[in-house]
C-alpha cells in the first residue's frame, strides 16, 4: 500500500489508493459536480450528474452540456460563467437543465474558480 508522503512544497503526494477513493467519494456525492475550462468547455462529471442527465461522459463533455440546458439559458450561462472565469470570483447562477425524462428542473449553480498553487486559472467547477 502506498502511503501518503510530503512533497519538497509541503502539499501531499496522494498515491493511486487514495486517488480511486477520491473519485469514489466525488461520484457516490448526492450533488451534480462538473468542471470546466476558461472557456466552458466541460471536462469532469461526476457520476451523479451524468445519471441526472441520462447521458454519457462523452454525450456531456465539452459543448455537449448544451443540448440538456435550456436553449434560452445557455447564452447567459456562458456570460455569466465568463465574468466569474475573469474576477476569480463565485457565482451563483440559474438554468433549466432537462433530466432523463425529458423534463426541465430549474437549478441553482455556484462556480468557484480552479486556480492552481502558482495562481494559474485552470477553469471553473461546480
């Protein structure tokens, strides 16, 4: 078994056992958890969400999440997540997003910024 040791920076190195616990803990999570690059392009979902949608990882992934939000919400979704991308700052955000029986449900999103250690911007997540 692997153990978890320090880096020289003083962050974890997780090994391979305790990254699988990780996704089991993301994907077994009651909560539709996605993320995101910059520019929206969707590039996680946990399971939950893709069960919620009834699509898969690859129907869902990068402009796919447009075709189970609603056509009118999608131009403001975008500039809303723009503006968070821009400022770092969280966003609360509302869309109707079409469950796996075709019905809508509206949703309540909040975005926070992925910034890495050095303060790069890797995306958004949800």
């Amino acid at each position: 078994m692997r153990q978890e040791r320090k880096n020289s920076d003083n962050t974890l190195d997780f090994g391979i056992e305790t990254e699988s616990r990780l996704r089991l803990i993301v994907n077994r999570t009651p909560a539709l958890i996605y993320s995101a690059r910059p520019d929206g392009y969707i590039d996680f979902l946990n399971q939950q969400c893709l069960e919620f949608v009834g699509r898969s990882f690859e129907e869902m992934s990068g402009w796919g999440w447009t075709k189970t939000t609603h056509p009118d919400d999608i131009e403001g979704v975008l500039a809303m997540w723009r503006g968070a991308v821009a400022t770092g700052e969280p966003l609360l955000a509302e869309s109707r997003v079409r469950r796996a029986d075709g019905k809508y449900r509206r949703m309540l999103h909040r975005y926070v910024a992925l910034v890495d250690d050095h303060g790069t911007l890797s995306g958004g997540s949800v």
